[in-house]
C-alpha cells in the first residue's frame, strides 16, 4: 500500500510507480540504439560503399 508520505517523498525524489515501466523502455531502447548504431558504424568501416543490410533479430 502506498502511504501518503511515501507517495510525497517519491514525488520530491523524482519518482513515480506510473513511470517506472517507461523509465525500463526508455533504457530498453538507448541500449537498442547504441547497438543499432555500432552494428551500422562497423559495417560502414568493414564494406565501404554498400548498403546496411537490415538486423536479422528486427525482421522477426
């Protein structure tokens, strides 16, 4: 149960149940993107010139 002092302190700390989930996703995809961006940067330097192909994992 959520008391009302808890309530206010995790308000005045910045936090939030509702927002919780979201800040998960939000890592979720930073990690997602920092992996995109190396699997593109690594593929630029290894075939210069040709076309990224797409992840094999996104087209599931």
């Amino acid at each position: 149960m959520c008391f009302p002092e808890n309530r206010q302190r995790d308000y005045v700390e910045g936090k939030s149940k509702g927002f919780e989930p979201l800040e998960y996703l939000l890592k979720d995809l930073e990690a997602w993107t920092e992996k995109e961006n190396k699997r593109i940067i690594i593929h630029k330097v290894m075939h210069p010139g040709s076309k990224i192909p797409p992840d094999k994992h996104m087209e599931e």
